[in-house]
C-alpha cells in the first residue's frame, strides 16, 4: 500500500505543544489540550507519548499511524 502524503509537520515531540502549534493552527490552546487529550485517550497513548500535528490539523502516532485530527474534536 503506497504512504499517503501528508502536509507540514508543526509539531513532533512528546511534550505538550507550544503555543505555535495553536497559532498555526488558528484554535486555543485550551482547545487543543482537550483535543489532543481526547485523540491520545482513544489511541491509549499517554501524555509521554510522542506524536506528529500536521499542519491541516491531523495527528498520527510515532509510527505514523492516523490517530485523530484536531478540527474534529472542537
């Protein structure tokens, strides 16, 4: 199966995202922290985990896995 193509990556760490990540992608910060909890909860990642924000609002694991997008949970 050929990888998809994804957009810019605005974030790729395990730590919480800065506030550029929110500016870029135009939501609060507090938006984003409910988001990404929410994302993260249903992959069974945890806070430590690391994960990729594209810059369309999509998030993947580590390993490149789809696990949620950003805009769908505001």
């Amino acid at each position: 199966m050929p990888m998809r193509r994804r957009g810019q990556v605005i974030w790729d760490r395990a730590a919480n995202p800065t506030r550029y990540v929110s500016d870029a992608l135009r939501v609060e910060r507090r938006e984003l922290r409910i988001a990404l909890h929410e994302i993260k909860a249903r992959s069974n990642l945890g806070g430590a985990d690391r994960i990729i924000i594209y810059a369309d609002g999509n998030v993947t694991d580590a390993d490149g896995e789809d696990i949620g997008n950003i805009y769908d949970e505001l």
